[in-house]
C-alpha cells in the first residue's frame, strides 16, 4: 500500500499509512499543541503542589525542549526528524492511553510533512513506529535484534539514544500527569478497547545476578567534548546512571536534564525501604532483569518477599496480605505501570487510607515513573548475556 501524507489529522490515533484526502483536516484538539507548560500540560493544579513539583519540572521541561524542539538540523550522524520524534512520541502515547499526552502529541504533530512516500522510507517509519509501540507497552520483547531492525534502516548511535528517551520520557510524563489528576481528584477517562500491559515473564528473573552490558558502543573518551566529559564525570557516579552515562553522553545535554532529574527523585523518597520495593517490582513488571536484580543487591528485603517478586503479583499479593500499606503501594505500581490511563481517585486514596502521607505517596509514584524511564532504557540500548 503506498504511503499517503497529509497536513492534519482529524484525531490523535496516528498509523504511518493513511489515505488520502483533499482538505487539511484539524486535529482534534489543536489548543493543545501550545501549552504553556510542555511537561504538565496545563494541567490544572493548585499552587502548593505545583510548587512542590518544580524540581521535577523544570529539568522535564528542558528535556522536552531538547527533544521536541520547532526545528532539528539533521546531519550524517543525526538522522532523527522533527516529524520522526513527534511521531515516536504519539505512538508511545497512544499505547499509554493518557488523553492528554495523545491530544498534545497529535496537535503538534498534525502539521508537519512526513516522509517521501518511499519503499525506504515507508520501511524506515514502520521499524520506528514498531520499535516505538514495542517498548511503551512490551519492553521485556525488546531486544538486540529489534535494535538491529534499527540500525538496518539507517539510525545511528545518536539516534538510538533519542529514540529511546522519548519513549523513556513519554512513559513518565504520561505516569506523571496520571498520578497528578488521580491527587486532584480528576475522574478517569478510559478508552474503550485499550490494551492494558501484562507483566514480564516470570522465567526472566531467575535466582542470581543478572548482568548488563551496552548494546551499543559507549561514548568514546578519546574523541569526546570537553562539555561531554564534564558531563560524563557530573552524572555516572550517580547510582542510577552509573551504566547508562556512557552510552547517554552521546546526547550529553539530554544527559545533564536527565541526571539532574534523578537526582531530585532520589532526594525526594527518603523511605529508602519502600522505593527499592517500588523500583524492583516496577522493573519485574517492565521485564528489565538487570535493574531487578541491582535493585535486590541495594535494599535488604526478606527472602520470602523476594521470591514473590520473582514469581508476580499473584504471589506478591499473598505474601502482602497482611501488610496493608506495602500491598496498597504495590496495587497502585502495578497498575501505574501497566494502565496509566485508568489510575483513578480511588487507587491514590488506598494509599492514604493505608497511613501513607499525600506526599510520599506522590513521590513514591513519581519514583515508580521514573524507574519505567530507567528500565526501558536499560532494555533498548543494553544487554544481559546469558
């Protein structure tokens, strides 16, 4: 089927083929293409908590600016259009169902030109678009051959790494303003037909150190900025990015954002014991073995909550049953990670009804957001030799 391209869209579900028509047709929402806020999204907030947020928002802020900006220069090493980001970016929304974030993307999307309606281009959109769904809903399919898929239609190193964070960074955001209107007690819009992730085979997390490796060649020393070495030596002793920065330092201003939004999220869960929890079953759900398996080495957990981890949220539930807060938060990451759109009033208040404080049950949650960031990005641009 040959590839058609117009200049609107008259909804946000997005195909990379679509017919033809004569009239540019709007898309659906078009306000929602100039927030004011590019993170939140306007989202409508009251003062206080807003406050609070901005040490998250801010760096978010800038990472959408550098991956969405009005103009991209490409090169022979920087292949990654506008219009590939923007649509990277819907599909990975569209997947999470958050209405907002569809509006959005799919109004800055509406008016720009797509490829040339070629065999090669049309191959090249659909391994992208492929790649782009794959990872917001299955990460744990994500694998060196489907990075190979990429690198066959041309992307480079530079672009691996883009792709990947704006999958990362639409996840989060998409988490983000979920949890925000579920605090704000915004009732859920639920799209009928939406597919829900189902966690990761429990055969990935066998007993026993799981190691990784990049699976793509790390930024190199001897060629490397001066500003990429700085940034470098700022953000890998940072324990969240100790085995990610080299290989993110091919986009070092992303890096810079990047790592100074982990750092803010780590000061901000102090209950160290319940966000290793969050991050390891957040990563057991993701499919990301080698972040569960790091997480387990960081936080001390008893052997029997360990194997139920391992094993699922069946198995979890039952050893939680008589641990009222710690199975609430569980419930509430399950569902945070496998159905953003449908986390609701009701999942926040459990947490509260539990004796979790509103804050820390925010920030446990941002926690969990940012931990899908970090897996699936463990995932798509490392590797776990058996």
């Amino acid at each position: 089927m040959e590839q058609r391209r117009i200049a609107g869209k008259s909804h946000w579900y997005h195909e990379t083929q679509s017919s033809a028509s004569r009239t540019n047709a709007l898309p659906l929402v078009p306000e929602a293409a100039t927030v004011s806020d590019p993170f939140l999204l306007d989202l409508d907030l009251a003062d206080k908590p807003k406050l609070a947020l901005e040490g998250i928002a801010s760096p978010a802020r800038k990472i959408y600016a550098l991956l969405f900006p009005p103009r991209v220069s490409l090169s022979r090493l920087r292949t990654f259009s506008a219009y590939d980001r923007l649509s990277t970016a819907l599909t990975a929304a569209q997947v999470f169902g958050v209405q907002r974030l569809c509006n959005h993307y799919a109004a800055r999307l509406a008016p720009l030109s797509g490829p040339d309606s070629t065999r090669e281009s049309n191959y090249r959109l659909a391994q992208i678009t492929q790649h782009a769904r794959q990872l917001a809903a299955s990460p744990s399919v994500i694998d060196s051959r489907a990075r190979q898929q990429l690198e066959d239609v041309g992307l480079t190193f530079y672009d691996l790494v883009v792709i990947n964070q704006i999958i990362g960074f639409v996840a989060f955001q998409a988490r983000v303003i979920a949890v925000l209107q579920a605090m704000s007690g915004q009732p859920v819009r639920i799209i009928p037909g939406m597919e829900r992730q189902q966690e990761a085979d429990a055969a990935l997390f066998s007993p026993g150190e799981t190691k990784w490796l990049p699976g793509i060649d790390v930024a190199d020393l001897r060629l490397a900025s001066t500003a990429q070495m700085d940034t470098l030596a700022r953000w890998q002793p940072l324990a969240e990015l100790r085995r990610l920065a080299p290989l993110l330092a091919h986009e070092h201003l992303l890096l810079n954002e990047f790592g100074a939004l982990c750092q803010h999220i780590a000061q901000r869960t102090p209950n160290k014991r319940l966000s290793g929890l969050v991050a390891a079953y957040t990563a057991r759900i993701n499919g990301s073995s080698s972040c569960f398996s790091w997480h387990l080495q960081q936080n001390t957990l008893d052997m029997a909550l360990v194997e139920a981890l391992r094993t699922g949220s069946q198995a979890l539930n039952r050893t939680l049953a008589e641990m009222g807060k710690e199975r609430a938060l569980m419930q509430a990451v399950q569902l945070l990670t496998c159905a953003p759109d449908r986390f609701s009033p009701a999942h926040f208040s459990q947490l509260l009804e539990q004796g979790v404080s509103r804050q820390a049950a925010i920030d446990l949650l941002i926690s969990c957001a940012l931990n899908g960031w970090l897996n699936r990005l463990h995932i798509a641009l490392g590797k776990c030799p058996s």
